[in-house]
C-alpha cells in the first residue's frame, strides 16, 4: 500500500524547473504559502536533470519553454524514463503544436500562466491523489502477476470476446508458445484440448493438451455492478508426470496381485504335490512289481504298461504345478537357443498337425542365455501346443530368435521391459488370437478357456520358467489374426560347461544289511518294505517317529541305515535322526519327501551326509539311491 506523505513525514515535496528568476521566485512563495516544501528551484533543464534525485520529490512542476537546449517537454521525457514521478507543466503557450507535443509525455496536468493559488493547488492536489491511486494500482496489478506467474497450473486470461489477454509462465510451458505469441487471438485457436479416455472411460475434467493430460477447469470474470461477464480464468492443472506414476503404480499393483496369486498357488501346489506324489510313488513302485513277476508273454503287461505310462504322465502334471510356482529347483545352464530350437525342431513338427506350417527362423547372433535347457524346452512345446489349438483349420506357426539392445524400458501389452540386451524368441501364430478381455488373465494358474481339455497350466508355466531365469514375457494378439509370444531372456557372457560323459547305469544290486523305515503314509511304506526286503535287507518298519524310538531302544543289533520321511507326525525326520544317532552315531540316513525342494529348503538344512530322494521315485531309483548310501 503506498501511504499518504502527510501520513509519514508530514508535508509533500515540490521541485519546480523555471527559467525566469521572477516567476520561478512567485511559484516558490505559493507553493510554501500551500504548506509544501519546496528545497530548490532549477532554472536549467540540465541542472535539473542531475540533481532532482538528491531532493526526493513528490511532484515537479515544470515550465515549457525553457532557455538552452533542452526544453520542458524534451526534461518531462528524460524524467519518465528515469521515474513515475507526477509532474505539471506551468506554460504561457497554449497553441496547438505545444500541446500535441506535451500530450505525447502525458503529464499530471497542464496550467496556464497566469493562474491563481487556488487553481495550483487544486492541480496539485489531484495530481498527487492520481499517483498515489495509480501507485497503488500498480501494486496491486504486481501482487497479481506475481500471483499468478508463481502458480505451477497454467492460467490463461481471456476477455468478454473470448481472445487471450495473459498467460503465466505455467501456461506457456503447456502451450508451448509465449504470451507475446498468443495475445489477442481467440482461446480456441491457441488451446486445443481433446477429451481423455483411460481403458475405454472417459475421465471427467481430464483433457489432451499437445502431449500433455491437464485436468482444465474455468471460471467467469464478473463485474460486481452491472453483473456482467467481462472474460474467463482457464486453468491447467498438469498431471502428465501424475497420471504416468499413477500407471505404474497401478502395474505394480497388478504385478504384485500377480506374484502373490502364484505363491499362493504355489503353496497350494506344494501341499498337492506331497499327496499326489506319495500316490504316485506307491503306483509307480507296484506297478514295476508287477511287471518284474509276471511272465514275458503275459497279457497283464501291456495292462500294467499303461498303468506306468499314466503314472509318468500325472508326474509331468505335477512337475508343472511345481514349475509355475517356482517350486521346481531349476538346473540352469550356458545355452544356445538357436543350437536348442534345431535340436527340438523334429519334436515341434510331431507336437503339430500336418495342416500347420512350421518356420524357424534362428536370425540372433551368439544368442547365449543362461536357462535350465529342460524347462525350456517345455516352454517352446507349450506354446506350440497352444498355437496349433488356436489353428483348427491350419495355419503358420513362426518361430524366430532375434537380438535387441533396450536403451530405454519399454512398455509391452502386459509388462514393462527394463533396458538391457536381450535374445528373444518369438512365437507367432495366425490363429483365432486372443479376446482383450481374456488378455490380462491367460497367465493365471489353471485359467484355460479349454473347458472340454487343458489344464490350465501351460501359460503358467511359460510366465515361470522365463521370468524365473531374469526374463520377460510380452504377448500381443489380435482376434482373427494370431497371435505373438515374445521371450525376453538377458544374453549372458557365462561360459558354457563341456557337457560330461554319459555313463551306463548298472543294474540296481540288493544286500543283507539292516534298515529302518519310518514313513506314516502306509501305501509308501508297504512299498518301500517289499521292495527291499525282496532284495535281501533286513527290515525294520515304523508308522512315526514315536514307535522308531522304541524299537531302536530294544532291537539290539545294528541299524546301518534309516529311511525316513522328512515331514512326520508329532516331530520331523531330520529331529528324529538327530535322537537316534546319540545312540547310534554310526547309522547312515536316506531322507524321502514328496515335498518340493524348495519347500524342503525354507525348513530344513540338510548335509551332504543327509542325502534326499525326492517322491514319486520307482523300484530301480530306490535300490540303487539305498546302495549308494550304505556304500558312501
């Protein structure tokens, strides 16, 4: 606010600029007679000029027609370059040539000599009350630019006619051109906004600005008396860098939700897996039993055959519940996916129908990854199999390595790819593709939309194996046309192993040495008894850890090994071996478990004088696992 001079020292200072002695000295007389303090009187337009700043005026009055050569309105002109100070020209000239020229530097007010006390006052007064409101005015106007240049949405000013008439510094930014640009032309041809739509919905207040998302909002300017409309505020609240952090956000959420569905399946799969592979162990155990009494020419063997044969299939089944949970230990290795895709050309072509065109097309270079090659092999047969449902009536299946470099992450149809070097296979097919709505979920556990076959699993496993060995799986699809896999897997500068060399396994020999059996699943443990006892060990069988105690306490000879199932009632093997041994530091272990190794490895700690044989395992994997121990 700027204040009244009376209200801070008192009374207002007046310079006057007269070059006759005696009107400059009667100005001089009103002036104070007025109450003003008038410290000086210049004669010179030049004199005036270099010292009026010493003095600190209010307000200078200012004859027109001054000697030397620079007269009233040429000084008036220098003085405003310099300050907003008010000033009235006192003249005898009224003639119209002097007035044009005084206009032009617009003074406070023009007197003509002579004039009386009153009449200078007068001008006086108003010139000072103009100043200060103007003064005042400015200040306001300064306060609101300021304002508004300091706000991080953008404003734009636009008046009743609808043309631009400010922008802040905001406002530029998202608009791209300067306020000097757009002034004065109309909103709609400096603002094109187009309505956002976000996954089919339009959001409300959110618009396209350039490649900017602004939430936009405006207002009317109102006049308070008449109530009218005299332009509009538009504002732009920019939520570009919002609306990105909001998408990712909403990825991790949805990635997040997606890794625990797979733990908890995970688990699931865990405690299925135990179960099923105790059954599978007893069928697959039996039925080489079987086949072991009956004679060669039996017609029960081609029975009992397919009993096996089923029994290998439902153990594949369970190897891939454990794969897509990441259950199953992967064994992974330096591996060329050009050199694996040939060696597994042969199979592809028999997984497919006569009436589907397979291409291979290996274009990587050097295309080394590190991968577990089984795992992967029965990621490539899964997409294979996937793709030849999709072609009812035939079709292309393409599949190709390539190399790309990712300077950058780049966002696929379902995730996002962080920047590296990759090999990726892709795997193409000209199928019925996949429906949007369907897409976020094909990689879901047991989610198929096979309802008469499949088990949902196949995707599963795909999304496990890859990203299990640091990759990433993209899918783009479009329905009628096919669809495309796409396996990023880092290129690793590993070295690959010498593969080792293949050695013939002898035939599982028996012995006469003693064993205890704790297991409580009474199929498994009937199996593992007749098994053994059938080659000549001498069996001890228990149900728990309870009755393997006690016999061990009142069997006085020697147990030289204990199988025993890791997960038992009451207290687990390792504790129970643990207990046995203090009276028998001597005996060896062989612990079993149909839990998956990893699930073993959160509980357990095992030695490598704790060897453990994973469930299903049939009669030839048993003997030979219980002789290399006793051996060991």
């Amino acid at each position: 606010m700027v204040l009244k001079k009376e209200e801070s020292v008192g009374v207002f200072t007046v310079l006057v600029l007269e070059d006759e002695p005696v009107v400059a000295l009667d100005i001089k007389l009103h002036l104070e007679h007025m109450g003003y303090n008038v410290p000086a009187v210049f004669s010179s337009a030049e004199a005036f000029l270099s010292h009026w700043q010493e003095y600190d005026p209010d307000l200078i009055l200012i004859d027109v027609q001054l000697e030397g050569a620079i007269d009233g309105i040429s000084a008036a002109r220098r003085l405003k370059e310099q300050s907003d100070l008010p000033f009235i020209f006192v003249t005898a000239y009224a003639d119209e040539h002097t007035i044009e020229r005084a206009k032009e530097v617009e003074p406070f007010a023009y007197i003509l000599k002579p004039f009386d006390e009153r009449e200078l006052k007068g001008a006086i007064e108003l010139a000072l009350y103009r100043h200060r409101v103007a003064s005042e005015l400015k200040e306001r106007e300064k306060l609101f630019s300021t304002t508004l240049q300091s706000l991080r949405e953008g404003v734009v000013i636009t008046d009743a006619e609808g043309r631009v008439r400010f922008v802040n510094r905001a406002g530029e930014a998202l608009l791209g051109r300067s306020e000097s640009e757009v002034s004065g032309r109309k909103f709609e041809e400096v603002v094109r906004l187009s309505p956002y739509e976000e996954e089919g919905e339009r959001r409300e207040g959110m618009f396209v600005l350039g490649d900017r998302l602004v939430e936009y909002s405006e207002t009317d300017l109102v006049w308070d008396v008449p109530r009218e409309s005299f332009g509009k505020v538009h504002v732009f609240h920019d939520f570009t860098h919002w609306m990105e952090t909001e998408r990712k956000l909403r990825e991790r959420e949805r990635q997040l939700l997606q890794s625990q569905k797979m733990e908890a399946v995970g688990r699931l799969a865990g405690g299925v897996a135990h179960d099923f592979n105790n059954l599978l162990t007893v069928l697959m155990g039996y039925s080489k039993l079987i086949l072991q009494g009956l004679p060669a020419d039996s017609p029960l063997r081609s029975d009992v055959q397919e009993i096996q044969r089923a029994t290998l299939r439902s153990s594949h089944l369970i190897r891939q519940l454990l794969l897509f949970s990441r259950h199953q230990v992967a064994q992974p290795e330096v591996v060329d996916l050009n050199e694996l895709l040939r060696e597994m050309e042969r199979l592809l072509r028999r997984v497919l129908r006569e009436d589907i065109t397979l291409t291979l097309s290996c274009l990587a270079a050097s295309p080394r990854v590190y991968v577990d090659p089984a795992q992967f092999e029965q990621v490539v047969v899964n997409l294979a199999v996937n793709a030849r449902d999709a072609m009812p009536n035939g079709g292309m299946l393409t599949i190709q390595t390539r190399n790309e470099i990712l300077r950058e992450e780049r966002k696929g149809a379902l995730i996002s790819v962080p920047p590296g070097e990759y090999v990726v296979l892709d795997v193409s097919d000209t199928g019925s593709g996949i429906p949007p709505a369907i897409l976020p979920r094909i990689f879901e556990p047991f989610f198929t939309t096979r309802e008469d076959e499949g088990t949902g699993l196949g995707l599963s496993t795909v999304y496990a194996v890859i990203t299990g060995a640091g990759g990433f799986v993209d899918v783009s699809s479009t329905p009628g046309r096919g669809t495309t896999f796409s396996l990023y897997l880092p290129l690793t500068d590993r070295q690959a192993q010498e593969p080792e060399e293949v050695r013939e396994e002898p035939h599982p020999a028996g012995g006469s040495e003693t064993i205890l059996v704790v297991e409580d699943d009474d199929h498994v443990r009937d199996f593992i008894h007749r098994s053994l006892q059938r080659r000549g060990y001498r069996m001890l069988v228990v149900g728990n850890p309870g009755e393997a105690l006690l016999l061990s306490e009142e069997y006085k000879g020697p147990i030289h090994l204990v199988i025993t199932d890791l997960i038992l009632p009451y207290i687990d093997g390792k504790r129970l071996v643990e207990r046995l041994r203090k009276a028998r530091p001597e005996t060896k272990v062989l612990f079993i478990s149909g839990y998956p190794p990893s699930m073993i490895g959160e509980r357990f700690s095992l030695s490598p004088e704790e060897p453990l044989l994973q469930k299903p395992f049939d009669l030839d994997t048993l003997l030979r696992k219980v002789r290399e121990v006793l051996e060991f």
